[in-house]
C-alpha cells in the first residue's frame, strides 16, 4: 500500500497494487469510493458507499471531487462504473476532462 494522500474536506485516499479507495472518517463511521487499478493512465471507479448518518452532508460529491483532483493531478482516466460518480459526472461537464466514457 502506498502513503496515504489528504484532500480538500478531510478525504484520505488509500491505494494499493491493484485497489483503492477515498475515504471521509466521521465519528466512527466511513463513507468511501472504491476503484480498480487497470493500468497507470486508467482506473475504474467501481462503487461509492455512504452510511445514513452521511446522507445530505455531500460526502458522496466530495469523494468524487477528491478522485477527480487525484486523476488530473495524477494524468489518469476514469471510467466511471459506479452509478453515482457517473451521474456526477453528467452533473460536472467542468470534469469531463478526467472521464473515459
């Protein structure tokens, strides 16, 4: 696992060889994307979860704009497999430049 990197609004992201995630920690609990690695220019966001005690705080938006921050800062891809950062995306025409679609 490499060194975890910090974004805006307290998102850690945690990555390993071939699997990561964007976490946001709240009292306890933890609301994360996770993504698969398919190659270094391209990653796969596969699914975002959000405990209840989160909804309508817009943790699930800050996940995303965290992966979006990492892909153009990074100079990878995503494609966007999780229902909920693609309607992000179709929301954010600004992001289109870090989507795979």
């Amino acid at each position: 696992m490499t060194e975890p990197a910090t974004f805006p609004g307290g998102v850690i992201r945690e990555r390993g060889d071939t699997k990561g995630r964007y976490v946001l920690r709240r009292d306890g609990e933890e609301a994360e994307l996770t993504f698969s690695i398919t190659s270094p220019t391209l990653i796969i966001a596969d699914h975002t979860g959000v405990p209840d005690s989160f909804r309508g705080t817009g943790a699930g938006k800050l996940l995303v704009e965290a992966l979006v921050a990492d892909a153009r800062a990074s100079g990878f891809k995503v494609m966007p497999l999780c229902p909920f950062v693609n309607a992000q995306r179709k929301r954010h025409p600004e992001w289109a430049d870090v989507f795979a679609v």
